[in-house]
C-alpha cells in the first residue's frame, strides 16, 4: 500500500512541472549541450568585454615582432623552424605578419563572429516568422502568390547572391558613394552591408517552417474556439499560433547559426566580408595561408576558435531539438 501511494504522489509530483521545466530538465541531463552552453556564454561575455581582457588593441603592431611565435609553440612549427622564427615572450600565441596580438585579434575577432550570427538568425527568424504566419493563415491566393516569392528565390543560389550583393556594396563604398549608410557600414567595420546582404534573403527557409506550422494549428480546437468569441486575425496569430510555433522555430533558427557563422567566415576570406582592420577569423585565417608552412600557429589559432564556435551552437541546437521534443517526454 506504501508503495502505491508513493508512486502516486511521484506521478503527481511529475504532473505538475510544466513543459518547458520538463524540457529544462531534459536539456540539462544533455552534458555535450551544457558544455557547449557554457562555452557560449564565456565566449559572449568575452566578445562583449574584449576591450578589458585583451592585452592589446586589435590593430596596435610591432614590425620588430611580426610572425614571432612563444617558444612553447615550437612543437607545432615545422622542423627546422628554430633556426627562422623569432621568440617572444610579449605575445602569448603569437603575432601576425604586421605584429599584431594572435590572441588580441581572436577575442575581437569573436565580435564579428557572433554579431553576424545573431543579427543573422534574429533578421530571419523576424522576418520568416511573420511572412510564413501571414501566408499560412490567409490561405488561398495570398499563400499561394507569397509561397511562389518564396519559390522564386529558393531558385537563386544563396552564397552566390550573397557574393554577388557584398560586391555591389563594395563597389559602391570605393566609389566613395557616401550616404549615411555607407557611414554606418564603415563605423560597423564594414558588417551592416553583411547584415543587409544576409537579411534579404535568408529567411525564406524560415518562412516555410513557419507557414506549415500555421497549416497545422489553424484548425485545432483552440484557433477554432478564438475565431468563435470573434477574435481577430491578428490576436488570434499573436496570441495563439505565435506562442505554439516559437519554440520550434528558435530551434530551428539554432541549428542555423553554424551556418552563418561560417558564411561571414568565407566571405572575409575572400575579402567580401569585413573592412580591414577590423578582425574577423576568416580575414586572420586568409592572412596568414601565405605563410602556412613557416607559421602554422597563425591559421590554427584562429581556426580552432572557429571550430569550436560551430561545434558548440551545433551541439546546443541538438540538445535544444531533443530537450523540445514532446516524442521524447518520459
């Protein structure tokens, strides 16, 4: 009898949380995605508090210290390398080829980085959410004239017309186009033309998830009962789709992150992406791949910064999937 009403009061203990404390619960027993969260966290507020924790300004250089390497990287340098590279003890991982900070450059580095990333997926997720609700809830010849948009731009290749933008852009501002815009860009190190370029098209993958939610839940009880006290079409979206969809479209958004983290990466190896000086990892890593046979440690340091990064959002959007999935509920 004991053991009957202790299983009982365990049940309604367990009835009682919430979904999303069930939710928590499931994603703090996901170890990887703890980790990664907290990594994230770390990386945030040193990206944010760059200024004070880096030991030098991102742009100060020491031409008597270019490609100087600490000697306990020499493991890492070609054989043979004690014999060129120069020693310091001033830069902890290094300099560059203009004597610039290895590690001063990362951490600012991280800035770009992570502004793109969440400037990125906010824009699309913004963006994607209201175009995929309006399309999915007018139904009829409004959705099927804005899923054909939607089509239409599928049909472009996204890093081409990326490409294709930040070169318009670029050309522009060494036209000396002026403006306020090309003001702005400047002041942002040359990231608000990558937000623009970003932002135009991005969010059409968002707006089809949003739309085949909307599909889904318009006609459940509840959007039906909302309809019948006379709710509008607008509170009925606010107030009662819009809680349902953005839990798993803030997932969905999560596992993008990787995405355009890399993508601001390629664009400024190429030299589409940020202006110079301003540090990106993908400039660092395209700076120093002249070089990478006599100075390795100046690709990896920025590399495995960029590595782990991706990892991280990869593993904490997997963790988000999993923690949010009410198949998984025990």
């Amino acid at each position: 009898m004991a053991v009957a009403e202790l299983e009982v009061s365990e049940t309604l203990v367990r009835k009682e949380r919430s979904l999303f404390q069930e939710s928590m619960i499931r994603l703090v027993r996901n170890k990887v995605a703890v980790v990664s969260l907290i990594f994230i966290i770390v990386l945030v507020l040193t990206a944010i508090f760059a200024n004070f924790i880096a030991p030098f300004d991102f742009a100060s250089q020491d031409l008597l210290q270019n490609n100087a390497v600490p000697k306990w990287m020499l493991f890492i340098l070609p054989e043979g390398a004690e014999n060129y590279a120069k020693f310091t003890e001033k830069f902890p991982l290094g300099a560059d080829h203009l004597g610039r900070d290895l590690l001063s450059r990362t951490l600012y580095g991280a800035r770009v980085s992570l502004s793109f990333a969440f400037v990125a997926s906010g824009v699309s997720l913004i963006i994607g959410t209201i175009y995929g609700m309006i399309s999915g809830y007018a139904g009829g010849r409004v959705d099927n004239i804005m899923m054909r948009i939607v089509d239409f731009l599928y049909a472009f290749p996204f890093l081409v017309v990326v490409i294709l933008l930040q070169t318009y852009f670029k050309a522009l501002e060494r036209r000396g186009g002026g403006g306020f815009l090309f003001d702005l860009n400047e002041q942002m190190g040359g990231m608000f033309f990558l937000f623009i370029a970003i932002g135009l098209i991005d969010w059409i993958g968002m707006a089809r998830i949003a739309r085949g939610s909307v599909l889904q839940y318009k006609r459940m009880e509840f959007v039906e009962a909302a309809h019948a006290v006379g709710a509008s079409g607008t509170r009925i979206m606010v107030k009662h789709l819009l809680p349902n969809l953005l839990g798993p479209l803030v997932v969905a958004e999560s596992l993008n992150i990787p995405g355009y983290i890399f993508t601001e990466s390629f664009l400024s190896f190429i030299g589409l992406g940020v202006n110079a000086p301003t540090p990106s990892w993908g400039i660092m890593i395209s700076e120093a791949i002249q070089g990478l046979r006599s100075f390795p440690n100046q690709v990896l340091v920025p590399a495995i910064a960029l590595s782990l990064t991706t990892l991280a959002f990869n593993f904490l959007g997997d963790g988000m999937r999993d923690a949010l999935d009410p198949r998984l509920k025990q």
